[in-house]
C-alpha cells in the first residue's frame, strides 16, 4: 500500500480525492486486500460490508481517474516482484475491479451537432 499511495501522493488528479492524511486509507486498503485475498473478514469486522460504489460514490471517479488509480496500482504490484501467478492474479483483480468505481460519465454529446455548417 506504501508504494501505490507514493504515486497517488503524487497525482495532481487523484490526490484531491483523498484526505489529507493517508494512513487510515493506507490501512483501510490493507485491510480490504487482505479479506478479498482470504485472511478472514479484517475489514468486514471493522468497518462494515466493502459496499465499494458507495464508499466512493462522492468522488468524480472518470474513465481517466480510474484508468491513473489502476495504473498505479499496478506499478505498485508489479513493483513488489511477487511471483508470476500471484502478480497475475492482482493485476487481473485490479483490471476487473476498476470499472466497476467509475461513477462519472465522460462527456459523450458534442457540443454542436458535429455536421458540417450548411
């Protein structure tokens, strides 16, 4: 979790979303991994059901938001050298994970018809 919040500490579109003290996220996150990955309901037990979609549906999470969340994500996973199989799983979670928290549409209706001016 140090080596991915290192890179969201450093994001100027991620870093507004988080507090300004990363250590319950740090923990928080640690924890959520640690249940998913199967030691047990360490997060459940403090902090409720994940409901992740509710827990960030008050951040502007865009398709480029997420695609900079999963990216240092993954340059933290890729960065801890596990063994293939297990860096493959992680980095398949995240790619199935992170479209799932995206709760802002991009902008998909052109300002103007985009026909050519008669």
């Amino acid at each position: 979790m140090d080596r991915f919040y290192e890179r969201v500490e450093a994001d100027e579109v991620l870093r507004p979303m988080y507090p300004e003290d990363l250590a319950p996220g740090k923990r928080h996150l640690a924890l959520f991994f640690a249940q998913y990955w199967g030691a047990g309901d360490v997060y459940s037990s403090e902090r409720g059901h994940p409901r992740l979609r509710m827990r960030h549906a008050g951040f502007p999470i865009d398709r480029g938001a997420a695609l900079r969340w999963a990216t240092h994500m993954a340059a933290a996973i890729r960065s801890m050298r596990f063994p293939s199989d297990v860096e493959h799983a992680l980095l398949s979670y995240v790619s199935r994970f992170t479209p799932s928290m995206i709760n802002r549409a991009d902008d998909l209706v052109p300002d103007d018809d985009g026909l050519p001016q008669e």
